[in-house]
C-alpha cells in the first residue's frame, strides 16, 4: 500500500491559466512552482454567484483565537449546513482558499462553514481534532442563525481534512468532549479522506510527530478502527487518477460501513486527480464533472440525524 503523500494541489506562478468567456472553460493550466495562494485566487476571482450572504471571521474558539467563515443561501430556512474541512497535510491551508466551496455549496441550499484549525507541529493530533469538535459544536449551536437546522448538520472534508472529518464521524469522544454525539451528524461527506494508513512509513515524518511512531499510537488516528454500527451515513467520494491518497482508504471505509450494515454510498471517478476531485467544485470545472451534483443531492435526499436536539 502506498501510504499517504503530501496533499497535492495544482502549483501555480501565475493564476492566468483559468479563464472563463461566454459561460465556457477555455483553459485550466496548473503551472509548476508553488504558489496555491495564487491559484485559490484565481479560482476565487471567478466566483460571481448572486444571491449568498457570506459572513466571515467569525472567532469560533476564543481560546485558541481559530475563526471559520459561514456561507448562506440569502433565503435560507432551516437549510442543510455543512462543515467543511480543507486539507493540507494536517500542517498547511487557510480557510479563506475555499471560498468557491462554500459558494459552491450556498449557491445550492446549504448554508456552508469553512473553520480554521491549528496545525502540525503548533499542535499534533489532539489539537487539531480538538479545534474540529469545537467548530462543529460552535456550527450545531448557531445553525439557526444562518436559516440553518441543526437536525441536518453535515461534516465534509478533503483528504487530510477528509481524514480529520472522518474521524469525527467514527470516533465519538472528540465530539463528546464538546457535548455531542455522532448521532446528531446528518450525514458524512469524504473527498478522497485518508482513513486506512497504517503502519506509517518511516519516511513520512510529519505523520510520525502527530500521530505517533507506535502502532498502538497511530491507531488512534485511523477512522476505519472506530467504525462500530453508530456512525452517521457516508458519502464517499475518489478520483480513480489520484496519486496522493490511495484509493483503497475509501474502499476500505466503504467495506468496513458495509459489514456494520450502516449506509454509505462510493463514488470512484475516472480521470479525476486528488486535487482535482476539490477543484471540481469550483465554477470553471463544476458543469464539467459530476462531484458538485453527487454532493447536494446526498446532502438534500438524507433524512435528519438520529440523534438531533435542538441545541
């Protein structure tokens, strides 16, 4: 098994390769230095929805001064929320990049939360999990605020994010902490999440100073291990041309979900990248691929958590 490479998104010196005119994608070129900040410009620069009220910096956790982002649908009543999760190793990435997410998914019905979490080394994993429960818990509490309901509160990640948000739904005690339960998660959206790693190789380093150089450690850290018939449902999501996260941690979430009779759907794309698989929500490539649609339509066809209270 290939463990687990850096999170790759397409580097780029100039962001002058995304283009769109007359409604149509001309060119999508990811240059070969490494600048994402440039590229999440660009793909934000082509963001012209109409009709989403966004409120940004909102400090979710005063403790550790982390803010999230909230993108809402302006008509939205008692709308699905999503929390989302972006990834970067577990050691870069900012919330403000995925601005074409929460757009993506507000210009659908869903309010959409994009939080900041500390990453390696400031903190390994307890920290950043920590910070997840709280932006989840901070979301479950204010939902209804944005015109969102609680009852249908999402997580959602990509890759190290992917494996973060994964870890919330499998693993229930870092939402315990926060006094909640997986049984009050909706549903559980992977994009190419890393659940199924180890032992961790020796080269990977970073991996090793936050999960830990035991098996014993770093079986804290895995999703698949925790899966146990309470999990909420899953949507999981693989590009089939990833070179970064093997396919198999989605198989094998999916196969484990199975044999504990819980739902879960997979979706394995051909010819999508592991970057490629979160660039397709953004408006130049959404109409191309079907990743947008399969995410809204899990999201507005699941029925309410299980366990859902009002907060």
């Amino acid at each position: 098994m290939k463990p687990i490479a850096r999170d790759a998104m397409p580097t780029c010196h100039r962001a002058s390769g995304i283009f769109l005119r007359a409604g149509m994608l001309l060119v999508f070129l990811a240059c070969l230095t490494g600048c994402e900040a440039t590229l999440f410009a660009g793909l934000n620069a082509t963001d012209h929805r109409h009709g989403i009220e966004p409120t940004r910096d909102i400090t979710f956790d005063p403790s550790t001064g982390l803010k999230l982002d909230v993108y809402r649908p302006a008509d939205a009543v008692n709308a699905p929320v999503v929390v989302f999760f972006y990834g970067g190793s577990w050691t870069g990435g900012k919330r403000q990049w995925y601005r074409f997410v929460g757009t993506a998914l507000a210009s659908r019905g869903i309010v959409a939360v994009i939080p900041d979490y500390r990453k390696y080394p400031r903190v390994k994993m307890d920290g950043f999990m920590a910070d997840a429960a709280r932006a989840v818990a901070w979301t479950h509490a204010h939902a209804g605020e944005f015109g969102g309901d609680a009852s249908r509160l999402f997580i959602m990640g990509h890759s190290a994010g992917g494996h973060i948000a994964g870890l919330l739904a499998t693993d229930g005690h870092w939402l315990q902490a926060q006094g909640m339960t997986t049984r009050e998660l909706a549903g559980f959206i992977g994009l190419a999440g890393v659940y199924d790693f180890v032992p961790i190789a020796s080269n990977e380093k970073d991996m090793l100073g936050m999960f830990g150089h035991l098996p014993s450690e770093q079986h804290r850290a895995q999703p698949i291990d925790f899966v146990d018939g309470d999990e909420p449902p899953m949507l999981l999501l693989h590009g089939l041309a990833d070179k970064e996260v093997d396919v198999h941690n989605s198989n094998s979430l999916a196969d484990v979900m199975k044999a504990h009779g819980e739902p879960v759907l997979l979706k394995l794309y051909p010819g999508i990248s592991h970057s490629g698989l979160v660039l397709a929500l953004s408006t130049p490539l959404q109409a191309k691929k079907p990743v947008l649609g399969d995410v809204v339509s899990f999201i507005h066809q699941a029925p309410p958590a299980r366990g859902a209270k009002t907060p």
